[in-house]
C-alpha cells in the first residue's frame, strides 16, 4: 500500500459489533471447545470440573445473546423437532461416528423429547458436525437426504443405534440404514445424498459450529448456554428448567 493510503477507521457502530461476535466467539470456544477427552470420556470418570455447563455471569450478556440467535426456527425444518415458537431451543452439533453422540442419543435425548418437547417447552435443532473423515461426511449428508422424506429422525435412531457406528457409514450401509428408517424413495435419497443442496446444509453446519468454536462432538446449546458433552439427563433438565423460567420472565 502506498505511504499516502491511509486505511478508513471503522465506526464506533461496526466495531462494536464486532466486538460482539468475538465475545460470542471467545464465550462458545471456552465452553464448546473444551478438549476432546471431557467430551468423549470413559463413562466411569467424571468430566473434569464437576460438569461441562457454561456458568451465567454478567459480562456474558451480550455474548449468550449473539448465541441465542443461532436457533433457526424455521418452518418445515426437516432436522427439528418441537414447536416453532417454544421457549427453550436446544441446538445439538454431533457427528455420527461419535460414541457420545450415540450414547446422548440412546439414553437421553428421548427423555428430553418425551418430557420437554411433547409439553411444549422444547425444541431441539440438530446439526451435523462430522469431524471423524470421509465417513461422518456421508452420515450426515445421508441423514439431511433422509429428512427430505421426513425420516430423519428415525435414520438418527438407526445410526445411533448399538452396535450401529462399528458396522461403518459406506454406501451400501447407509442404504440399509435409509430402508430400516422407512425412507420411502431409495432412489431419490441416494440423489439427494449426493446432490449440492446436501453438501450445502452440511457446509452451513460446518460453518457455523466452526465460527462459535465447536471443537468435539456432541456440544450443545440451550437458549445460548453451552453444554459440552454427553452430559447426565438431569444436567440438561436443570438447564432447560432454568432457561424456561427465564423466558417466562
């Protein structure tokens, strides 16, 4: 650049805006970005620290609410269940070749349907993560092709089933995944698996867990409060129970 150039000085308004998303950023790294290990610990250890929740502070404020504009709500969206308009959101990043996803999946993720999204209260926005190679890649954009045909809830439960993730995600597997989810048109799910509408939902996925600093799977947020890891059920209750009754107010 030239020594004459001088470079615009941003305005007050764009810096601080600025600023903002770094917060958010810096907030979801430290919670969302915690080491691998917490994340995908053996189940008989504990997480370290007593649990892997963010911790409200006042200074926080602004960064939870640049989080909280993540939930979608998007009618017709086909990788959420839950009311629209329900007061708590839960976004969950996971990747199909995770053990803790699966276990998340299995063992509390229908307890949190069954008792916060039936009632109203809940609503839960899945996006895919893959960060275990080519494999998770194909998961998740065979998941996205699933719920076109409104079957991604049950292609989720087939893959997360036990033993699911040992048998692998190749091609002829994911087919066989696609029919024990009642996928009705096999051959429009293979289409759409490999079309670009898929690879650009996951790339928006990717995008945006990358940007908040998502670093192991499944991390989560409920109303803009990080969650890292396959968490006990009542360490997602209490959360969940809290951010309600800070909506009602």
């Amino acid at each position: 650049m030239p020594s004459s150039s001088r470079p615009s000085r941003p305005s007050s308004r764009s810096t601080g805006k600025t600023l903002l998303a770094c917060a958010g950023v810096v907030l979801a790294a430290a919670a969302l970005g915690l080491a691998s290990w917490q994340a995908n610990a053996p189940e008989d250890r504990p997480a370290r620290g007593g649990g892997a929740v963010s911790q409200p502070r006042s200074e926080d404020s602004g960064a939870r609410a640049e989080l909280l504009k993540l939930a979608r709500r998007e009618a017709g969206d086909r990788l959420a269940v839950g009311r629209q308009d329900a007061p708590v959101v839960l976004i969950e990043y996971s990747d199909f070749k995770c053990g803790y996803c699966g276990k998340f999946a299995r063992d509390t993720e229908p307890e949190l349907i069954r008792k916060y999204v039936e009632d109203g209260t809940l609503r839960i926005e899945w996006r895919n993560f893959p960060i275990f190679g080519e494999e998770s890649e194909a998961a998740a954009k065979a998941a996205w092709a699933a719920g076109q045909q409104d079957r991604f809830q049950q292609f989720h439960a087939a893959a997360y089933a036990p033993g699911a993730t040992e048998k692998g995600f190749g091609a002829e597997r994911l087919l066989e995944l696609a029919r024990e989810a009642g996928v009705p048109d096999l051959e429009r799910f293979s289409r759409d698996m490999a079309g670009e509408a898929a690879a650009a939902a996951l790339a928006r996925d990717r995008e945006e867990g990358s940007r908040i600093g998502v670093a192991s799977t499944p991390s989560f947020l409920v109303n803009g409060r990080p969650i890292a890891g396959a968490q006990p059920y009542g360490t997602f209750a209490a959360v969940i129970d809290g951010a309600k009754a800070e909506a009602a107010r």
